[in-house]
C-alpha cells in the first residue's frame, strides 16, 4: 500500500485505474492540457474500469482555466426519455433496477467529453480518445475490481452483456486479457464522427434500435435532442477556501452544508481520529442529508432552496442542533455506490476534477446490441410517486449522486478530490477535506486513513455507521454508546469507495494521492 504522496512540480494525474492514469499523463506529455487529459482519462475509464463507468452513463465536471481564472461545472447528465411515464410501470411499486425498462436516461458521458475538450482543449477530439480506442481493440489486462465486480454482479447481465464480460460463463482471470472489439468500434465512430456520432448517427440509431427490440423506452428524438450544459458551481467558504461543487441535480450542495455546519466547531480542540471527530462529522452529514432528500431534483422542474439551504445561519442553527454525546435518529434511502472519480492538474495551472458512473455496477446489466455500451440504470431511482419530489416525469434529470469537488484559495485550486460511493460521497469528500485542510495530512494519508460511512444500503432495515475496525475498538465502543447503530467494517473495506486527491501548495507543488482500494495511479513530474 501507498503511505506516501506522489509529488510533482507541474503536472498530477489521479484515477482508481493506472491505466487511465498513464493515459492522461501521456497527453500531457504529447503536448496536451489538463482538459485535454482529462477526457483522456474518462474516456480510458470507460474501456478498463466498464464495471464503473462508461459511454452509456453520466459525468459531472468541475474546471478551472487559468487563462479565465474561475472555476465552471458542466453537467454531463441525462435526461429521461419523452415517452418515459409513471404509467409505464403502472401497478409496481418502484422502476426496475435492472434490465432495459431501468435505462430510462439518456447518456450524458459523450457529451460531456466533446463539451469540455472543445472549449478548453489543445489536442483534437481523436487524438484524446486513442488510447481508450487502443485499450478496447488490444485489450488490457483484467483489474482485481472489475473480476470482483463480475461475480458480484454477472446475474444481472442480459445475454448481449454477459457474452463480453463473462465469457464462458465467467470472466476472465485476474490480469487475463480482456478486449471489447465492439466498444472499439464505437469509440472509433465517436473519434471520427464527434459527438454527434453518438447522438444523432449510427451510435444513436443503433442504441433506439436494440432499445425498441428488448422493450425499453428511449427513442433516436430521445439522443437527437439531448445536451448537458456548462452551469454555475454552487460554493461556500471554509477556512479561508472556496469549496465548489456541481450545482443541482448533483448532492453537491449537501457537503457544502456539512461544511457550514461543521466551521462553528474548533478542530484544534478535536483529535483527529477520535470518536469525536467521526461523530460530529456523521451527525453533520445526516443534518445535510435530511435536507437534501426533501429538495433535490431537476430544478427546471422544481425549484432547489440553495439559497436558503448554503445560507451560513442556517448552518449555525444546524451545528447548534447537535449533540456531542447522542446521535441523532435520522433517516436516508440506499443509493448506487459504483463510480469513478478522476482529476488533473497541469503545468499552466489548469485544473479539472471530474467523476462518472453507470449507477450500479456494470449500470442496467443491458448492452445496447453490438455497440458495445453498458447502459446505465440511473433513472431507476426517480420515484413512481407522484408526490414524491423526484418523481418520474418525461424529459427530466433524477436526483444524482456525482459530485466532483475543488476547493480554491486566493482564486486559485489547492484541493481537488472525491469519490466512488452514492451515499459515501458527501462523508468521504468531508473526511479528506477535513483531513487535509485541518490536520495537514497530504493527499495520501488523508485517504488511507480509516473511513466510515453512515446509511441504509440495498436490502438492509436499518441506518448503520460502517466504520473501519482500524479507528480502534474505544472509538467504535464510545460510537456505539452514543446511539450509533456501529458495524464494524474490514480494515479496508470496498464500501468505502475509492478516493482520490490532488493538492497543490504555496510553492505549485502538486501532490497525488490514490486509493489503496482500487487500481489507481497517482503520476505526476
């Protein structure tokens, strides 16, 4: 395991895939910038983490030019088909979670790529995306992750899907050669023909086709009409920082609260590691959570009180609310964990920090034919409620768990960081932050430190505080007595999802730090 961070003088490149990683630093050194790398290592993700992330799902942005010297969001999401309606599932009480009536969204991750290369890019669209085109044709070999994630998961693969990831019934070995002929060729459709290759040629086409075959929603008007957008972050100050965030439909705005909640607390008088320190960091997130369940949605649909919600009394009310020595007894629903976070910084200054997802692993368990493309199964968790705030309408985006972060200080990037997790975003994301900004940890450090995260996953009744056994049986004893239902987790434990981190000091000094529960690379000069 990695203790100590990767330093470097101009450029960082961090991902949960060394690969992707290696691919990113590649276009740096062809003469590429942060922007340029960045898709390099989304795109890459898509081929050698498919578990994860890929074309069929969402991305999220956050990017920092410092010719323009301010930070912008781009939201990579879809947007539920025009035909897709509540009486579609007319008597079951939720969507499907998987299978084809679950990729309801269209994908917004071509999208995005075109969005951010073309507006702050150097190299061409095809020259970022070759080595996702070299790894998907040649092969690459198999991650430890993508193995587990296959047997975890391979009974939700439909026939087209299971053909590719389980071969023979099963994947491939650890470290096998694994290539995706298909995916390939769709990508190299995508290199040539842009992004409207995907949305309004062949791709689309083939994907409205295996679509209206298999039973599912989506439609080609679905593809044609599609577009994310370049959007205001949603920020607040902590410490003498910036934090940032993507605006709603994104939770960002939930660590945000976190944050204004836990700033009327004096960490100098709190342990780092201690059973305070993971104490008021839960009882804060589940004060943002609360909230945040009962707003977010589409805010063209619905209005989103940021307003009132980022406002720093509200969050002196909130702080005022907690109690040192009892949890409260709060509540959330379970949320897909399985992502990919990312971030690159490069010798002009420039900085990204990014992060995409299929929802669950491997998203609906759909292929879209012989394209290649997972689908993703995000709009599974609009509700069928029509009261609900996040109920399913035609054409609108669903309640979105990826929120990449950036927190700035003088105007200019010193953290980038997130993580894989639905629920465990917020609560990882508030863990480095503190970790960093309040303990000096580094980058590495502050991710290996142990980790918790609180709420109810699939199938469980009740809001557990997993938390790794490394933070000591007096914290998990003291959690416990406060009232927190405590479930003592592996010293490193998959749920905790997979963090990484990028800081950059007074002297430019970029330092990577990566998660030693994943395939990542920290790689920086």
């Amino acid at each position: 395991m990695t203790t100590g961070p990767v330093i470097g003088t101009k450029t960082m490149v961090v991902s949960p895939h060394y690969l992707a990683s290696a691919a990113g630093a590649g276009i740096l050194q062809k003469g590429g910038n942060a922007f340029d790398a960045a898709v390099a290592v989304s795109a890459t993700l898509a081929v050698v983490y498919p578990h994860m992330t890929g074309l069929g799902g969402d991305a999220f942005w956050l990017t920092y030019s410092a010719g323009e010297g301010s930070v912008r969001a781009y939201n990579g999401s879809g947007r539920s088909g025009y035909g897709v309606r509540r009486d579609r599932y007319a008597g079951e009480a939720a969507i499907p979670r998987r299978g084809i009536r679950s990729a309801i969204t269209v994908p917004g991750m071509a999208d995005s790529w075109a969005a951010v290369q073309r507006q702050y890019g150097r190299l061409t669209f095809a020259e970022v995306l070759e080595p996702a085109i070299g790894y998907a044709s040649a092969g690459f070999p198999l991650s430890p992750d993508q193995y587990g994630g296959s047997i975890l998961a391979g009974a939700a693969l439909t026939p087209e899907a299971a053909a590719i990831y389980l071969p023979g019934g099963r994947p491939p070995a650890v470290h096998g050669k694994f290539v995706q002929t298909q995916l390939a060729g769709t990508l190299q459709l995508l290199a040539a023909g842009g992004r409207d290759a995907f949305y309004k040629g062949a791709i689309a086409q083939n994907i409205a086709n295996y679509m209206h075959a298999a039973g599912g929603y989506l439609t080609r008007d679905d593809f044609a009409d599609h577009h994310g957008e370049w959007v205001d972050p949603v920020s607040t100050d902590y410490h003498g920082h910036t934090v940032y965030q993507a605006p709603p439909n994104s939770q960002g705005f939930a660590a945000l609260m976190a944050l204004n909640i836990l700033e009327h607390f004096d960490f100098g008088n709190i342990e780092q590691g201690s059973y305070e320190y993971y104490h008021l960091l839960a009882e804060a997130l589940k004060l943002s959570f609360r909230d945040r369940d009962q707003v977010l949605t589409d805010p063209t649909f619905h209005k989103v009180p940021l307003d009132q919600l980022l406002d720093k009394q509200y969050g002196g009310q909130l702080a005022a609310s907690i109690s040192m020595q009892r949890a409260a007894a709060l509540g959330s629903e379970p949320i897909g964990r399985d992502t990919a976070y990312a971030a690159v910084v490069d010798g002009e200054g420039n900085a990204v920090s990014f992060i995409q997802s299929l929802y669950f692993e491997f998203g609906s368990g759909a292929v879209a034919g012989e394209t290649g493309i997972l689908l993703q199964n995000r709009g599974s968790f609009f509700s069928l409620d029509p009261a609900h705030i996040n109920t399913l309408e035609p054409h609108k985006r669903t309640f979105h768990t990826l929120m990449p972060a950036m927190a700035c200080k003088d105007g200019k990037p010193a953290f980038l960081y997130g993580t894989q997790g639905g629920e465990g975003q917020p609560q990882t994301q508030t863990m480095l932050l503190t970790r960093m900004l309040h303990y000096g940890m580094n980058p590495q450090e502050a991710v290996n430190a142990p980790r918790f995260v609180w709420g109810r996953t699939w199938g469980e009744p009740t809001q557990e505080l997993k938390v790794e056994k490394r933070v000591g049986q007096h914290v998990l004893d003291d959690l416990a007595t406060a009232g927190h239902i405590v479930r003592q987790a592996e010293e490193y434990d998959g749920i905790m999802g997979h963090a990484h981190a990028i800081a950059i000091d007074g002297n430019g000094y970029r330092s990577g730090g990566t998660d030693p529960r994943c395939d990542g690379a920290a790689i920086g000069w």
